[in-house]
C-alpha cells in the first residue's frame, strides 16, 4: 500500500520569488523508514511540512493514504515531531501525551489507559506526574514522540528531532525510535543532516539536489533489524554511508558542512 503519493510537486515562495522545490515525484510505502537528506536549503523540511499540509504546493499533488494532505490531516493520518519538542511546560507529561487524545474527544478513562501505553512505549513509566522543565532533552524528545504517536497515526513526520542532542543521547534515541517503529507498524518520514543516521536508521534514504530541491537519487538500505550499536561498526553500513556521500557528493554537497560530519 501506497502511504504517500507526490508528483509533480514544486513549491515557490512569493516573497522573494524562491522556488524551494522542483518537480519532486516520490512515493513511500506502507511500513518504510525513509530518511530525507540533501544540502542545507534544499528543501527538506519544506517538503516535509507539504506532505503534513503545513503548507500548499505551488504545482503538483500530494497524496496520503489516498487522500489529498489537506483530508488526510484532518483525518488524523499523520503525527509530527520537530527538532524542538514544543512541549507545555505548565502540563505535565501525561497531559503533554493526552493533548491531541483530549482534541480527539476521547472520554478520561481512555485517554488515561492511552497515556499509559504510550509512557510505557518510551520508556516513562512514572514520568507522568513530571513536568517537561524536569526532564533531559532526550526525555523530552521521547514525550513528544508518545505524544504524536498516541492516536495510532498511519504515518510519522520526524523533522530533524534528535539534532539538538549529544551524539551519545542521539545515539541511544536512534536505537529507542527503530524499536517503537517496530512495534507500532507505522510508516516514518525523516528528515536529518547526518549520513550516518540516516544510514542507520532507513530502510531507504533519499538524496536531494541544492535548491530548487530534486530527487538526485535513493539508496536502498539493507541491513538486518533489529540494528544495534555493533551495526555501525559492520562493513555493509560503511558501504552504504559511501553511497551515500557519494550521491552527494554528485549533487554538489558540501558533505563536511552542509549534510553533516561523515559518518559519525
């Protein structure tokens, strides 16, 4: 099944006249974790938020589960986590995690029995009566994941979520979101500057030009799951990180800058 269908899709902003993308045709099938990565400013973030109907396409579609993205969002078919975690610091955690279920009109009693599944899901249990200000960064990014995962979306926007963490945290955080992806059988987007953890993490990576952002290309990425920290230290993931930075290298990357330290 077909979860996100785009053709055709060009995006340019009025003000300035900057086209951020180009005739992006891309397709992304049920249970794939694809990891977009290209230059800063070619449009990643961009594309992501039109495939969340944050905002419309100049030209061209965009499909999700069937359904135009304007449909689809209001039909609850996507959850969305972004670098910063956008937390309520005046909520607690399980009211930050209840939030979109409390949208939804789900009666208490459900929406409590929801929370904790999904505390559990991440690894919060007991966190619940906590406030945001009282939790690490990863801990917070963990909420914000529960959060967006807690009416069971079809598919997962992931926006940079880990870039602001430690390496070690990002690291431990990578392994935490392949297990969650895992259980929960969802369809994830995600956006990163790091080949390495794009690499680790996918089942596919796609590769985009500088703006107008383009698909330059998409490595297919086959290393066993459940992946581990040993992962990273098998010859196949280096392999697959050259591709990778070679891709990029083709589009005219700055791979030291731009898309992040090789592979890390």
């Amino acid at each position: 099944m077909t979860v996100v269908e785009i053709k055709g899709l060009t995006k340019t902003f009025p003000k300035g006249n900057v086209t951020a993308l180009n005739g992006i045709d891309l397709q992304i099938e049920a249970g794939e974790f694809v990891s977009l990565i290209g230059p800063s400013g070619c449009g990643k973030s961009t594309l992501l938020r039109l495939i969340g109907d944050l905002t419309a396409p100049s030209e061209g579609t965009v499909e999700v589960n069937g359904k135009p993205a304007p449909r689809a969002r209001a039909d609850h078919d996507y959850g969305m986590v972004f670098q910063d975690s956008v937390l309520f610091d005046w909520r607690t955690v399980a009211k930050n995690v209840a939030l979109p279920l409390e949208m939804l009109g789900w009666e208490r009693a459900k929406r409590k029995q929801r929370v904790d599944e999904m505390l559990g899901l991440v690894e919060l249990q007991g966190f619940g009566d906590h406030h945001p200000w009282q939790l690490s960064g990863g801990m917070q990014m963990r909420v914000a994941i529960a959060r967006a995962l807690a009416f069971e979306p079809a598919l997962l926007l992931m926006d940079e979520p880990f870039g602001a963490l430690d390496e070690m945290t990002r690291e431990r955080l990578n392994i935490e979101l392949l297990e969650i992806w895992r259980r929960m059988q969802s369809t994830v987007v995600f956006v990163t500057h790091s080949i390495s953890e794009a690499v680790f993490l996918s089942t596919r990576v796609v590769v985009m030009s500088p703006r107008p952002g383009r698909i330059a290309g998409s490595v297919a990425v086959d290393l066993p799951q459940p992946r581990t920290n040993d992962t990273r230290e098998e010859t196949r993931f280096f392999e697959l990180v050259t591709e990778v930075r070679e891709l990029l290298r083709g589009v005219g990357a700055d791979e030291h800058g731009s898309v992040g330290a090789e592979a890390r």
